[in-house]
C-alpha cells in the first residue's frame, strides 16, 4: 500500500505507547525510524533509528507525552542515558514538524527561530478524556494500595472537575464512595450534585477536608496548601493526579507526616497498552488535519 505521505517520520525516546505510535504510522508515511529504543522492541516495518545524523531526514518527529525538559532531555524508558534532544535540534531541518505532549516555552521560542513546527497534543480534548480513564483507575490502584480501608464506603474528595476530575469522580461513585467534588464553578458544583455526589467550593474545603479518608487534587495549581493540610486526618491519603508540581505543598504534607503522593504519567505505568492505542489512534488524526490545515 503506498503511504499517504511521501516522508519519513522519526519516533524518539518514551516508552512502548511511542512504539505503538510507530506502528500506526507504518501506513502513513514513506518511511518510520525509531531512536532511542532497544533492537529488540523495533517492530516490523518499522527502522532502527542508528544514526542521529540521520534524523535531519525526518519530516515528522514524534517526541513522547511529556516532550523535553528544559534542559533538552528526552527520557527513554529502557535504555540507561536521557536523549539529548535539545543538543540536535540546531541541525534540524526548518519545517520539520515537532509532535508531543507538551513543549516548554523555552525549546518553543528556539524551535520558532529555527523555523521549526511544533504541535502540542496534551490539551487535545478526545486524548485528554480517553487518557483520564486509566488515569481515574490509577487513582483507585493507588488508593487501594495505600489504604488499609475499601474504597467502598470511604469519604473521597475529588478537587478539580475538568476531564480526569470528573472521571475520577465518578469511578469512586461507581465503587459506593461517598464522593465529595470541590470546584471553583458554581456549574461544576451542581454537576456534582446531578453526578450524585456533594458539591462544595474549593473555598470551602477547609470545612470538610478532616473527614476525607482520600483526597485527590486534579487542579494545575496550589490548592492543598499548609492551611488546609493541618486539617487532614493522618491516616487519609492525597493523591495528586495534576501534572509536577502538582497541587499540593508537599514539603508542608511531610512536615505534618501526611501521606501525599505526586502521580504524573499514570496512563503509561498502569495501562501502557490502553494508553498506546490512545495515543495511536489520535496523532495520526491529529497529523492529517494539522497539514490539512495548512501546517502552520
Ligand atoms: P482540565 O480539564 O483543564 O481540568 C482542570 C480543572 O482544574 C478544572 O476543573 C479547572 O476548573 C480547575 N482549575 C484550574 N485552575 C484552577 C485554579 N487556579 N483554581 C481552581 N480550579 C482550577 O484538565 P484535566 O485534563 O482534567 O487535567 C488535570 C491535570 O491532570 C492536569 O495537570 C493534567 O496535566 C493532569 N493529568 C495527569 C495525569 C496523570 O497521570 N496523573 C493524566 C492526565 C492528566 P475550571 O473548570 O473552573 O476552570
């Protein structure tokens, strides 16, 4: 079968989800070389990425969920050393699009300069809920590791009620929790309500956050600071799914000895297949329609 694109794509670093995004654009484009991976994961039809010399070759270059570092490192799963990503991205061909999950400000205003394109698929709607499934049933493996209760009659806070809050909401619904949602929007309280949980405003929390046996932020920002943390009950459990740093004071959670816990990246660690058809399924699509668009 002929590709759709006549071009080579480079899949770089990350875990098995990017060798399932390799495997997917087997179809699509002339040639598929993946770096940073052992000999013995490249699967049929797709090339040993050997040479780094050689990715200048690549149109399209796919970097993992979590992209690059400030300092230009790229983590391979299972290989020893970090990619220095950041190092070859000089010698890359203008026009070469970048593909991943996030880009820091910093490499985005280099790669503007050099004239390189970069598309950021993290806040991509149809991704972001699919992946909050195995991220909600992380947050359940963890609970269930960490609490010597069942989550069954327990007293959850969920704080955030965007795409992970509400489906971690409802899967501790689902296992007969007695699910508490905190959200800034008077909407999201009464989704709360209609979801069959209690709603109350993150400003109120103060009020309710000793009873919580599990407490799990999804808000990108600081919520569970020192003043609420002195409230939590010793023998409850914070979970907090934001991306690092996540929200929640962890150097005040160790000074009161609580147990919190920073848990990014649970769709690799506790659905890896899953979470690679995700991620299959989706850049492909989103690649198409970012050169139907015109690739700017
Ligand atoms: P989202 O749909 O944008 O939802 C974010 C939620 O946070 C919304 O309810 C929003 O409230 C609330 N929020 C944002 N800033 C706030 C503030 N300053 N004060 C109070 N509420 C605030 O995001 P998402 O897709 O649910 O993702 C949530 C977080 O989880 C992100 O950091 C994401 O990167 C991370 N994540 C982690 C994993 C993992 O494995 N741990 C997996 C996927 C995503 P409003 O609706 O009022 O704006």
């Amino acid at each position: 079968m002929k590709p759709f694109y006549n071009f080579q794509a480079a899949v770089v670093g990350g875990d098995s989800r990017q060798i399932a995004v390799a495997v997917a654009f087997i179809d699509l484009f002339k040639e598929v070389k993946l770096y940073g991976h052992p000999q013995v994961d490249i699967p049929d039809g797709v090339v040993p990425g050997l040479n780094w010399d050689e990715l200048r070759e690549a149109s399209v270059i796919l970097l993992p969920v979590s992209g690059m570092n400030d300092q230009g490192l790229i983590r391979s799963y299972r290989i020893d050393q970090p990619i220095d990503f950041g190092g070859l991205i000089p010698d890359l061909t203008p026009g070469t699009l970048i593909v991943t999950g996030v880009f820091t400000p910093k490499w985005l205003q280099i790669a503007n300069e050099l004239g390189l394109k970069v598309l950021q698929y993290a806040e991509d709607d149809e991704l972001a809920i699919l992946n909050s499934i195995p991220t909600a049933e992380g947050a359940v493996q963890l609970a269930m590791e960490e609490l010597p209760v069942t989550i069954h009659g327990s007293r959850v806070i969920v704080i955030g009620l965007g795409r992970v809050g509400l489906t971690t909401a409802r899967i501790f619904k689902s296992l007969n929790a007695h699910v508490i949602v905190s959200a800034r929007k008077p909407g999201s309280l009464a989704r709360a309500r209609e979801m069959g949980c209690k709603g109350v405003p993150i400003k109120d929390l103060a009020n309710c956050i000793s009873k919580a046996d599990i407490i799990i932020n999804t808000v990108p920002a600081l919520i569970l600071d020192e003043t609420l943390l002195v409230k939590v009950k010793p023998e409850s459990v914070i979970i907090d799914l934001a991306s690092p740093p996540g929200g929640t004071d962890f150097k005040a959670a160790e000074k009161l000895n609580l147990k919190a816990i920073l848990a990014p990246g649970l769709p690799g660690k506790v659905a890896p297949k899953t979470a690679g058809k995700i991620l299959a399924s989706a850049i492909p699509k989103m690649i198409q329609q970012f050169f139907m668009d015109g690739g700017a």
